[in-house]
C-alpha cells in the first residue's frame, strides 16, 4: 500500500483545515450552549462557503454532485473534519445521510432516487435509519420485532425502535422490517423507506445520551411505527435483502466513522500537549515536565498512529478487493479505534484536570457524545468475537511448532 498523499489530496486538505480552523472551531461555544435550530443560520452559511469552495459533499459521486472522492481519499478528508464537531455536517458528508445516500444510490429505483437521493446530496433534506429495537438486541439484528405486512398496495409497519439518529426534522426513514418470516434469518428482512410525515410514524421522544438530548441532526429518536403505511413501492432493493444491503453501508461506514474519530483524537491530543506545555503545576514546573504526562503523550501517539494506518490499510482493502474481503480488517478497526480515542479523550480530559469537565474545551463534549463509538455499528465485544471466530477457524487442523 502506497501512503503518498497526491497533490490533488494535499490541496483539498490543506483548504479544509484552514476552514475548520478559521470558521468552524470559533462556533463550538456557541453550538455547546445553543441547539440546531438555533444554530441552523449559521450552518446554513458555512455550507454555501463550502459549496462555493467547491468542497460540497467530498465522498459523494461527481454526478450527484459531490466532490467523487475515493474511499482512500475521503478518509483523510473525515479526520480532518473530524477534528471539530461540525465539520462533517457542514460539508455535507455527515452520519446517517452518508450511509443512505450510498445504498439509496446503489439500489434505489429512479423516481425514488429523484424524490430523496438529489436533495439528501445537496443537503436540502435530510434522513435517519431505523434498525435498532427497544426491547431486543442490536447487537443480535437478525432478530427482530418490527414486521413490515403487504395490504394491497401498501406496507404496514409495526414496530418499536431507538437510537434512530437524526429523526429529528428527517423527511425519511430507512426501516429495517421483517418482510418475509418464513425465510432464513439473514434473508427475513427488507429496506423501506418511509416519509416521516405518514401517520403511524410516532417520533416519542429524543433520546437523551449522558445528559444531551439534541435535537435535529444531533439527537437520536425513540419511534413507535403503529399501523405505519407507505406503498409497496417504497421497498429500497430486493424484498428480504435488507441484511445484504446493511453489509454494503456497514464496510465504507465504518471508515468514515473511525478516521472521523482519529480526527477527535488529533483534536484531543493538541489540547492535552498544549495544555501540558502551559499549566504550572509547582512555580518551576509545567504539566508536561512529569514523567507520567510525557507517558501518556508518547503512549497515546503511537495508539493514533496505529489505528490511523489500520484504518488506512482497510480502506485500501476495500478498493481493492471488495467490502467481503475486507471484513476483518473492518472489524479490527472498529474496535480498536473506539478504544483508542476513548484512551486519548481519557488522557487529555485527565490533564486538564477540573476544567477538562467543564464546555469551556470540546473534550468533554466529545466525551459525552463519543463513548457510544464502542457501541454503535456493532459493540467491541461483538466485533471481537467475529474477528477471533475467523482467526480460530484458520489456525483449526494446523499442526504450530
Ligand atoms: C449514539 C448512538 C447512535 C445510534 N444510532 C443508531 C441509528 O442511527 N440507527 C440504528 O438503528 N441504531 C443506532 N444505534 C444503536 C446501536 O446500533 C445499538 O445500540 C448497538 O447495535 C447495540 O445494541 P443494543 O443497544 O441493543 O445492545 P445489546 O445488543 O443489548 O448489547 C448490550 C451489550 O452486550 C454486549 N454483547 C452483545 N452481544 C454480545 C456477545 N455476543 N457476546 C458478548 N457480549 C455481547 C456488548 O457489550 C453490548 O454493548 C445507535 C446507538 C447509539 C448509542
């Protein structure tokens, strides 16, 4: 794997992180304290200075309108937004939008395409994907409660679902329904897309996550589905391929997550190295004189670097053999870049002492809003048991010296 960055790249990044630097750092006071309501003026103008840069969605197809970036490309480009907590957002490129845009691109019928996929491209509208139930586990999908049941021409959903990011002011959901009961378990489910505003879609509350309810794109929904109805053209791909599909989003997902996580990491790290140089801890001695912060500093170094080429590593196996091939690779880094930045956004709130509580730095924000990256898109422990399922089943009949 060759890890030059082309000069395209080194531009495209270089305008980036000038961007978050000089517009979007300067609005994280404001948007710990404000809403996304209340914030969505000022979003809304740093995304036309984006379009105007012409860096509008960076890993969309060019003949949606984005940037066409590859996968290799787009990663350096989500720890680069990563490092503050808009960025993604304001370049159009943000969770769950990035996900459904991909599938709804890849099987999405035409008018279905001219009806979400343009305006979810140009950040007109937005949308949520709603798999996960309340009373049984994420982490075992395959089970499910919420059936989808033709009546003539439409589908009735059922269901009780949570953590539907981003439901709020979404104009539609993908929902994961029990379409086909009777097939195997990974062949049960289908994709429907429903419009936020069919009766039956009961969005009951924002979740609220360590103490931060959100709303709009920075929250997650609790939806009750009762006697939803939408036509049974609404079906996103084949009926019972729900699970097929999920796998598509899943792989180049889970990259965009973690290179945006390395990019907390890096934010994380400058602040604590920072904070270390400047805080006297004895009239002659800073923070960073101590042996043990000077631990920490080398120890959480070396954790970024290694996830960083990890996940480096796995999105070049993507493009190059394909989102199956790549599956261990995937899951390694899911896992053990969570770990990683929870460690350095450990170290560097441990370092800034009382105030590394406090919102007057972004650490405990990303705290409070990054501890669920060991649980959502799959759980460290079901990651782990996949991965060593796999390596257990190479080393079963072989005869090690
Ligand atoms: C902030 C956030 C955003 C989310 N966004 C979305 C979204 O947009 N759409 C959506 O559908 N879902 C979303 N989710 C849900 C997420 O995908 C689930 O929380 C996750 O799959 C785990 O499922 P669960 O919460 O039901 O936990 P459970 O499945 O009940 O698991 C609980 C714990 O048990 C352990 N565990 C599970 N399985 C095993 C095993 N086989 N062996 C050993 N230990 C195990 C793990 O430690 C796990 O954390 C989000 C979650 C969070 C926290």
């Amino acid at each position: 794997m060759d890890f030059t960055v082309s000069e395209k790249m080194k531009t495209i990044l270089g305008m980036i992180r000038e961007f978050v630097d000089k517009e979007l750092i300067p609005l994280e006071p404001e948007f710990l304290k404000k809403s996304m309501k209340e914030m969505e003026p000022v979003i809304e103008e740093k995304r036309r200075m984006v379009r105007e840069m012409e860096l509008w969605a960076p890993l969309h197809p060019e003949e949606l309108g984005g940037m066409g970036l590859s996968l290799t490309e787009y990663a350096l480009v989500a720890e680069a937004l990563g490092y503050t907590w808009l960025g993604l957002y304001v370049f159009g490129c943000q969770a769950p939008d990035a996900g459904n845009i991909e599938i709804l691109h890849k099987y999405g019928e035409p008018w279905q395409k001219e009806r979400w996929l343009k305006p979810l491209v140009d950040g007109r509208i937005r949308s949520c994907f709603s798999m996960t139930e309340v009373d049984l586990p994420g982490s075992n999908p395959t089970w499910m409660e919420t059936t989808a049941v033709k009546d003539g021409n439409e589908w009735v959903i059922n269901g009780h679902k949570w953590f539907t990011s981003s439901a709020d002011g979404a104009e539609v959901a993908i929902v994961m329904a029990v379409t086909n009961p009777g097939a195997g378990p990974y062949l049960q489910a289908s994709m429907i897309l429903v419009p936020t505003n069919t009766p039956g879609f009961n969005l009951v509350r924002n979740v609220p996550v360590m103490g931060h309810t959100g709303d709009q794109w920075h929250s997650h929904a609790e939806i009750l589905y009762q006697n939803c109805r939408v036509p049974v053209e609404n079906l996103l791909g084949p009926e019972g391929h729900g699970f097929v599909i999920a796998q598509d989003r899943l792989g180049p997902g889970r990259i965009h997550h973690a290179m945006r996580w390395i990019g907390i990491a890096n934010r994380c790290f400058d602040l604590m190295c920072a904070r270390a140089l400047t805080r006297p801890i004895t009239p002659d001695k800073h923070l960073a004189d101590m042996q043990i912060t000077r631990t920490w500093i080398a120890e959480c170094a070396a954790e970024i670097q290694a996830a960083r080429l990890m996940i480096l590593h796995a999105a070049w196996t993507i493009e190059t053999k394909g989102v199956k091939e790549a599956r261990e690779e995937v899951s390694l880094i899911k896992f053990y870049t969570a770990g990683v930045l929870q460690r350095v956004m450990d170290k560097a709130l441990q370092v800034h002492g009382g105030l590394g509580m406090t919102d007057d730095t972004p650490i405990a924000s990303f705290f409070r809003g990054e501890r669920a990256a060991r649980i959502y898109d799959g759980a460290d422990e079901v990651h782990k048991l996949s991965v060593a399922k796999r390596i257990l089943r190479e080393y079963q009949g072989r005869r090690i010296r």
